[in-house]
C-alpha cells in the first residue's frame, strides 16, 4: 500500500494531522504523536470434529500522546472525525502548561524495509477456503496414534494497518499480517488420561497452510502428549538444568529479558540497573533483542513511535552494552531509541517491550553439553510462569522435559517446577550450543495491562544449578 491509501483508510490528511499537532502542543508540550491503527481478524475454533466457534474483530482508531519532560499525556478515539481527533488532542495537552510552544515540523514519509513479505493476504481468502485445514490436522491428530480420544483445534489470524506521525516530521506506515495456529490433545491409556499441546505462530499468509504445517502440529502435539504416560517426577533440589534449544527461551524472555527493559531501569527497579558496561555471564553468552528476523511472530518494520527497528545487543560477550528503549528512556540516558517502544494498541501508549530475545550460537555441541550432566533435568517447553522483575526471582512449571542420567536423556518428566533468579541463572550459564533455535510459536508478552507478540529462542544451554522441584518439594 502506498501513503495515500492509508491516507485514505484513515480518512486523513497532511493538513489534518498538523491541525490535531498543533492542538496536541497548545499547551507547552515538548512532543507529539498520532498513531493511528485499523486491525481486522478472524478466529475459527474447531473441536469433537467440528466448528463450534467463530468470530471477526475489528479494531479502529487513533491514539494521540503528548510528551512534557518524561511526563505523559495520552488520549484516544475510535471516532476519526476531526471533532473527535481535536477532542482527544486537547485532553493529551493538558499534561502541559506553559506559554511557549513548540510547532510541528511538516511531516515527510520515511520508508521501512519489509521483514514479512506474503504471498496470499489473509483478507483475500474466504473464511469457508481456512475451515478444511482445521479438519485436516484433526484428522491428522487422531490418525498419529489410536489411544488420541480429543482433539481441539484453534485457528486465528488477520492484519493491523498502523500510520504514525510525529510532531519532528517523522511519518511511517505499516501493515502487520499474524497467523496462529493451537492444537491440543488428549489421550487415555489403561484408563488415565493425558494432554498436551503445541502451536505455531508467524507473520505469514495463507501461503503458510501447507501440508509440511498440518504434519508438524499433528506429530508434535501427539508426541508430546502420550510421553507423559511414562512420565516420571524427579527428585527435588538443586542440580544442574539443560535448557532445550528453542521453546525454553521463555526463560531468557521472563527472567532476564524484561529486566533489560529501560524503563524498570530508568526507575531502578531491575537489578540489571547499574550493570551496564559490567560483567554479566562467561564471554561465550551473547543475547540480542531483534526485530528484523524474516516473518517471526515478534519482527517489526517499524516500532509504535515510528523509530526503525534493529538487532540490539544486550549482553556481547558476557557484557551488559544495552537496554532496550523507547523515546522517553533513550532521551534520559541520551542514547538513541532501539526501536522497541510497542503498544498493544490505539488505546494505550508506548512503552520499551521486547521483540524477538534470543542467545546467540555458542562453542559447544548440544551432544556434549548432555554427556557432561550426571544427574539433571533436560527442560524443553514451559508454562505458567511467573516472575519478579526487580530481583529477578522466577518460578515455571516444566511441561515437556527429560531426565538426565550419567549423560544421557531417559525418562520423561512431568509435574515439575523451577525456581530460581535470572541474573543468577545467567551468570551460572557455563555451556552453550551452537544449535539455535527460535521457538516455532513465539509468545504473547504480557506488561502493565498491555500485550504484544513476541518470538523467542535458545541454543542448548546447560546451567550448572537451579532448584528443581519435584518429589518431596
């Protein structure tokens, strides 16, 4: 789409948007922002062989954000009328009050690269045309083992058009595609009965609906849930824990990655806050915030302020070198923005959030980390976490994994739970893979009643301690 479409989708204009500019500074304010954004999506649930549920949304709207100092003020309206975009604008001034103001600059199109490319978009494809690939991983689902007795399937995607312009003259435009796809099972055996699930999640088209997409949620759903029929709980306490590459980057995400985030450290909250240029792991951990991996769930073009994404390195060799910002955080610690002021939508403003977190490939073979653990835990996916972002302490409960035992995986495990802290999880990471992967599903990351999608991913990682809790926990 070019600019004049989404002139026109918002039903705005170049003069328009420097009057609601202007209204949005009468006050003294230093900055300003209009964000518009149209989302459109569809969610198809399939379950017992059947569609029981569907849905379309729709979202439209602008939110308009005035900045004074470090102070905030925000307004929003899912009425774009002129009337209503000067209303909101006002109520944004007001955060300000001075007599001198600033004047905004005339804005000019700043072009993005493209890190999702489609080939078939979401809205040209009838509903009724996505219903029989749900059907199809059912029956792939049920076809992949006898003792599968349930199957649900849960289908959504759809795109969000965003234009930002900035009282600096800074404008971009945006079109954001999403695809999800959730299948879970359940499986009885003797009676006892099991489940588990797995999803994908990108920024793709139809495109992506492939034959290879149906195999690969049928076969890992399945696997993962009738392993836990021979399912062990390990002994509780503190042993050394290989972290699976991929899925298990949620631990780098919750633990660590949030607490990277400029703002719990502009308000020094996080423990990483006087850290920087410091020592934080061995020299072989390199973990980066990124945005420009190709149709991951988390990549942007652009983030929520208009500012060009990139890939930010947060720890380089073992040494802290950056937080992740947004205008506010990178304006106080007088460095540039890293492109990570994200929003969950109109209605809220920007703040630093993460895109896709991972750790970079390290010098080790995933086969070698496992052979150098005598007794441990192997963690391949997580669920139900919960973590404290100021001290860093974290408690997950362990989905998939494996015990170790004199260097190899043996049984697998269930009802397990880690607890530890992520500055001391990191520190204590004495091995690396250089088996990187990123988690197929990616995440949606939740932050003071905000959430956005986000990917993660890991290398096979081995730590030498964290407490595990199982038997007698």
């Amino acid at each position: 789409m070019n600019l004049q479409e989404y002139y026109t989708r918002f039903g705005a204009d170049e003069k328009l948007i420097a009057d609601i500019m202007s209204e949005a500074l009468s006050q003294g304010g230093d900055y300003c922002d209009l964000f518009f954004q149209h989302s459109v999506g569809n969610h198809i649930g399939l379950e017992d062989n059947a569609v029981n549920r569907a849905h379309s949304h729709v979202d439209f709207g602008v939110g308009i954000r005035v900045l004074k100092g470090e102070q905030t003020g925000y307004s929003f309206t899912d009425e774009v009328t002129p009337q209503s975009m000067k209303l909101a604008a006002k109520t944004a001034a007001k955060i300000a009050d001075s007599d001198k103001t600033v004047s905004p600059v005339q804005v000019k199109l700043h072009r993005v690269p493209n890190y999702y490319p489609i080939e078939i978009p979401w809205e040209t494809v009838p509903v009724p045309q996505k219903i029989p690939y749900l059907q199809k991983i059912n029956d792939a689902v049920f076809a992949e083992d006898p003792r599968v007795v349930k199957c649900s399937v849960s289908f959504g995607e759809g795109n969000a058009y965003i234009l930002v312009a900035t009282s600096e003259g800074r404008m971009v435009c945006d079109c954001k595609p999403m695809m999800q796809i959730s299948v879970s099972c359940t499986a009885e055996q003797n009676g006892r009965r099991e489940q588990n699930y797995f999803n994908l999640s990108a920024r793709k088209g139809f495109e992506c609906l492939t034959p290879e997409t149906v195999e690969r949620l049928s076969e890992e759903t399945v696997r993962r849930t009738v392993e836990l029929f021979d399912a062990v709980k390990p002994e509780a306490g503190e042993m050394e824990v290989v972290l699976a590459a991929g899925r298990s980057g949620i631990l780098l995400h919750e633990a660590i990655g949030h607490g990277m985030e400029a703002d719990f450290n502009r308000k020094n909250i996080s423990i990483f806050s006087d850290k920087m240029n410091s020592a934080v792991a061995e020299k072989f951990v390199t973990i980066v915030d990124d945005g420009t991996n190709p149709n991951l769930r988390g990549s942007i073009n652009t983030d929520d302020e208009g500012n060009d994404t990139e890939r930010t390195y947060l720890v380089e060799n073992g040494i802290l070198k950056s937080y992740l910002h947004d205008r506010i955080s990178s304006q106080h610690y007088k460095v540039k923005p890293t492109g990570n002021g994200r929003r969950q939508s109109f209605r809220f403003a920007p703040m630093p959030r993460m895109r896709n977190t991972y750790m970079l490939p390290g010098p080790h073979k995933k086969e070698e980390i496992i052979l150098s653990v005598r007794k441990g835990l192997y963690a391949e996916t997580f669920t139900n976490g919960e973590v404290f972002i100021g001290a860093g302490d974290f408690t997950f409960y362990v989905k998939s994994g494996y015990l170790i035992e004199d260097g190899r995986l043996t049984r697998p495990v269930k009802d397990v739970n880690i607890i530890g802290n992520g500055p001391e999880v990191l520190r204590n990471i004495v091995m690396v893979g250089d088996d990187l992967e990123m988690a197929e599903s990616g995440g949606t990351c939740g932050k003071n009643g905000q959430s956005v999608p986000v990917s993660l991913g890991l290398p096979t990682v081995k730590v030498s301690k964290i407490t595990v809790g199982g038997m007698n926990s």
